[in-house]
C-alpha cells in the first residue's frame, strides 16, 4: 500500500485546482494513475488498466477530482472550514428572493470566460447543484463521502 501512500496522495493533493481542466491537460495524471495500478497488480505494460481500476476501487482523475470537489463544498456547508473559502459561496437560502432556498443550492456566479467557470466560486456550487438530493442532506462527512465515492464509480461504470 505504498502506492496509496505516495502516489496516491500527490494525485488528491490540492487537485480541486484542476476542476474544469480539459482531458488532454489531465492526461499525464491519469497515466501515473495508470502505472500505479499495473505497478500495485502487477500488469504487464500492454495489459488493459479499466478493469484493474474497478478491481481497485479507483476513481479515474477527472472522477477523483469531483470527489475532492464535493468533499470541500459538503465541508462549507456544514461550516466545517474557515471562513476565506466559505465567503466564496452563497447558499441560495440566503438570498431571500431566491426561490430554491430550500433544495440547498449555491448561486454560481455568471462568467464571461471559459476560464473564469475553472474558478473554486463557479465551479464548486455548479457542481454542488447538480448533486442528488439525496447527498446534500448528509450530516455526516464520512458518510457522505463513502456514498458520493459509490456514486461516482457508478457513474463511471456507466459511460
């Protein structure tokens, strides 16, 4: 479980940065992704890494960053982090002529820029509302986020 431990945590450390990046800029991720898999099961080079992914429980990149993505925001809204990134989000509750206060969604803000919609503001609570009902509601963190780890592999299995 070394590659847990080093390779693993480099990947999730700090990627909500890279939310809204296209695939070809997350591409050299997912290949370290990739050897890490065939390093921990032991593929040859030519062998397929999907199904040892799913054999491993391993969201790919893109994936790994919505996790981390949903974590943050799920953290803000139960006012478990310090108040420089929850003054980034407004819940819609708080805005009184808001008419989906009680479905607990964040206003994204509007953009002009494609690169403006990769910012933490517009990116976490774009993300955030299209989250399940079901999930927005959880108290618990770890709960929350073994459920959302299901639902994203789910979602993964399917496309």
């Amino acid at each position: 479980m070394c590659v847990c431990a080093l390779v693993l945590s480099r990947l999730d450390y700090c990627n909500v940065v890279l939310a809204g990046l296209p695939a070809t800029t997350l591409a050299p991720l997912q290949r370290v992704l990739h050897a890490a898999a065939q390093l921990v099961l032991n593929l040859r080079p030519r062998d397929h890494v999907t199904p040892a992914l799913r054999e491993l429980h391993w969201l790919p990149v893109p994936r790994r960053i919505e996790f981390e993505l949903y974590s943050l925001v799920h953290k803000i809204h139960l006012g478990r982090l310090p108040t420089y990134l929850s003054d980034l989000l407004t819940l819609a509750a708080d805005v009184p002529e808001r008419l989906s206060s009680s479905r607990g969604n964040f206003i994204v803000p509007r953009t002009s820029r494609k690169f403006g919609d990769r910012a933490f503001s517009v990116a976490a609570p774009r993300a955030w509302n299209r989250l399940p009902m079901e999930f927005r509601h959880l108290r618990s963190t770890p709960l929350f986020k073994r459920k959302l780890k299901t639902f994203l592999f789910t979602a993964e299995l399917q496309n």
